[in-house]
C-alpha cells in the first residue's frame, strides 16, 4: 500500500500574481528598507501569516474531508499490490501527489477511482490524461 504519512513537501511550485502598482511599490520600499530580502520573501511571509490567522479553519476542514497533509507518493508496485487485492483508491490529498513515471494508463485506471489534489498532483501526461474524468 502507498505511503501516506505526512512528510514536509521538498519541492515548490512557481505561481503568478498581479498587484497593483502602489501595492508593488510599498513591498520595493519594503524590500529596500531592508525588512525582506525581495518580493518573493515577502509574499511568502503573507501567505503563511495568512495561513496562521487560518489555521484552525484549515485543520478541522483537513479533518472533515479525511484529506491526507503532505506528500503521497505511488509507486507501480503500490498499484500492482492494490489490483491484486481487487481495491480501488480515493486519493484526498492537501499538498503533493505523485504517480511514479513507470504507472501504465492502465495500471492507473485499474487502481485510482476518483483523485482530489489540493496542491500539485505529478503525473505523467499519459496517466493524467487515462484519469482526466476521476481527477476532480
């Protein structure tokens, strides 16, 4: 069966804002005074006080929809052992999903009934594509 403990997440996605020109200009004055190293230090440094306002918020909703925190990783031996058992998964995951590079389309089909990702889900553009309708 896969691992499913909690890990801290290693990797990081890239994304893209937009602000407005005085809110950029006040996080440059920011950055200058020296407060935060760039912009990215301090846009990173909002979202967690963010996520800390919201904490408890987050935790019980985690709970409630029995979401997995961190890191899932499959591996084809994962899914083999999970077929021959005749099973299906739920993956409910807050964070990373990874599906090894070697899991057939089919091997895939066979073993994950529905994915909700939270976060990134890494698979091949094959198995992505073999799930496009489970992935919700």
């Amino acid at each position: 069966m896969p691992d499913t403990r909690a890990r801290p997440l290693a990797e990081s996605e890239k994304m893209t804002i937009n602000l407005g020109v005085v809110d950029l200009g006040q996080i440059d004055l920011l950055v200058q005074e020296g407060f935060y190293s760039n912009r990215s230090d301090f846009i990173r440094t909002a979202i967690r006080n963010q996520l800390t306002v919201h904490a408890e918020v987050l935790r019980q909703t985690v709970a409630r929809r029995t979401l997995v925190l961190g890191l899932q990783d499959y591996t084809r031996e994962d899914l083999e052992t999970v077929r021959a058992a005749g099973k299906r998964l739920r993956i409910q995951a807050l964070g990373l999903v990874r599906i090894a590079a070697d899991v057939s389309p089919e091997l895939a089909r066979d073993t994950i009934e529905s994915i909700v990702v939270l976060g990134v889900l890494q698979a091949s553009a094959e198995v992505k594509a073999a799930l496009a309708h489970r992935i919700q």
